[in-house]
C-alpha cells in the first residue's frame, strides 16, 4: 500500500515540476528531475533498507517505511506552499514560452522572410 502511494506522489512531481518551466525546456526540465530524483532513491534507498532489514528487527524496517512516509508528506506540504495552481490553465499561461518572450521583448530570431 506505501508503494502505491508513493508512486502516485512521484509521478505528479514529476508532472508538476515541468509546468513552472517555459514549453521549450519542460522536457529536459522533468529529464533532470527524473534523473535526480532516481539517483537519490536508486542509490539511497537500497541501502537504507539493506541497513534496516540486516538487524532483523520489523520495527526497524516499519521505522524506514514511516520515515518515507514522512518524506512524502513533507514533499506534499512544500507543493501546497509552494506550488503552481495549474487546474483548468493552460500551460502556456503558467510560464509563458521563450518564444514568445523575444517576440514581446522585440528580440530573439526573426521568422524566415521576415523584415528587419
């Protein structure tokens, strides 16, 4: 069952992380958080559990379980502090696309054919 909650909150990181960015870097955005966040727990983890489940006690394993538990709550309360309210929006007007921004800004590369 923590499995299963977990992997919900993990896969709307890396969901959620990707909307603060402009449409031309969402894609390397969620690549490095991905890659972050599978390191940290790829290399972390195993460990972590091998350290608990070579004392032989559950209550040592049941105490690696909660502390992940509290990771993931800790992880939920930043995103409701910090987050981007992005239900109904669309993305390009959370973070604007950097095209977009040079057009604005009278800057960046011109279309092909087009006057300077």
């Amino acid at each position: 069952m923590i499995f299963f909650f977990a992997s919900a909150g993990a896969s709307s990181a890396y969901l959620t992380v990707s909307e603060i960015f402009p449409m031309e870097t969402r894609a390397l955005a969620i690549s490095f958080f991905y890659a972050i966040g599978t390191a940290i727990g790829g290399i972390t983890g195993p460990y972590l559990f091998g350290k608990l489940i070579e004392t032989g006690e559950r209550s040592q394993v049941m105490l690696g379980f909660l502390l992940g538990g509290a990771l993931m709550i800790i992880g939920g309360i930043a995103q409701a502090i910090l987050g981007v309210e992005a239900a109904g929006r669309s993305l390009e007007d959370i973070a604007k696309p950097l095209s977009a921004q040079a057009a604005e800004s009278g800057g960046g590369p011109q279309p092909a054919g087009a006057a300077a």
